[in-house]
C-alpha cells in the first residue's frame, strides 16, 4: 500500500505541474495570433521543430500541440482516478475499467494529433523520413493500446469475478 501512496503523490504532483501549462497555453496561441509582435520570446529559435513556420500555419500546429498536450493531462486524471480506485480496494470497478479506456483512447489520440505537424511540415519542406528502432513516439501509442488492453483485462476480469460470485 505504500506503493500505491507514493504512486498516487507523484501522479497527483505531476497533474497538478501538468494543468499550468494547459491553463497558460491557450491564451498564449491565442495572443500568438492576435498579436505576435508582443510575445516576450521566439517562437523560431534555433532547434525549434516550428522554427520555418510563420502565420496560420505557426496557429494550427500551436494548437495541435496544445491539444495533444490537453489530451495527455487528461490521460493523467483518468489515472488519478484509477488509482482512487486502488486505494479502496475497489480493483474490477466500472470506473477503473472505463478509466483505463479513457486513457488509452486519449494517449492514442494525442499521439496522432501530436504527430500531424511534424509529418505535414517534414512534408512540406522535403525532410521525410522514417527511422526504424526504438523511439519514443512508437513507445506513447504502444502505452495507449496497453491502456485499452488493460481496460479489456479488466472487463474480463469483473466478468469472472461476478461469475464466481453466483456459483459460490
């Protein structure tokens, strides 16, 4: 159980460092818009994946990133309710196998949003390319199918244990 607290204090602290910029970021892309001349720092600085990128371009892959990032703190939550769940003992519960889902269709989802700039302009600019091997881009949509998985895992457990539950 210990476990399990340690587990739930760093996820509680990573959600609530991971909702500032969410907060933050909307009206920073929206101020980016109306305004670019007024933002304190560059957008274009050396390194930057949007560095070539100007205008309503530089708006929506602003906003596919924030979105993507969105859908990530909002995987974080549904673990934080899982692991409300844990804490009492409530293990085969319909919100701890919905949550599961939940994340798994968020990570995923993140993932394609996330990726979209990325491909469009590597596209756009003649650098496509596709490197084989272990990275971390294949490892978030492995992480999302696991999550769905497990959502199913757990489906099928909750079955068996109601069906124990009556032949008993």
């Amino acid at each position: 159980m210990k476990r399990l607290l340690a587990l739930k204090t760093i996820i509680n602290i990573l959600f609530a460092l991971a909702v500032i910029p969410a907060i933050f970021g909307l009206p920073f892309i929206l101020m980016t818009a109306i305004m670019p001349d007024r933002i304190p720092f560059s957008l274009n600085g050396d390194g930057d994946k949007f560095a070539n990128i100007h205008g309503a371009e530089l708006i929506i892959a602003l906003l596919a990133v924030y979105i993507s990032y969105v859908l990530l703190v909002y995987a974080v939550y549904q673990f934080k309710k899982v692991l409300e769940s844990f804490k009492k003992k409530r293990f085969f519960d319909e919100v701890v196998i919905v949550s599961f889902n939940q994340m798994g269709k968020a990570i995923i989802l993140s993932w394609i949003i996330g990726t979209l700039p990325t491909v469009y302009f590597s596209l756009l600019q003649g650098k496509a390319s596709i490197s084989l091997g272990f990275n971390t881009s294949l490892f978030t949509l492995g992480l999302g199918f696991f999550f769905i998985v497990l959502s199913d895992v757990f489906l099928m457990a909750k079955q068996q244990k109601e069906e124990n539950d009556l032949t008993v």
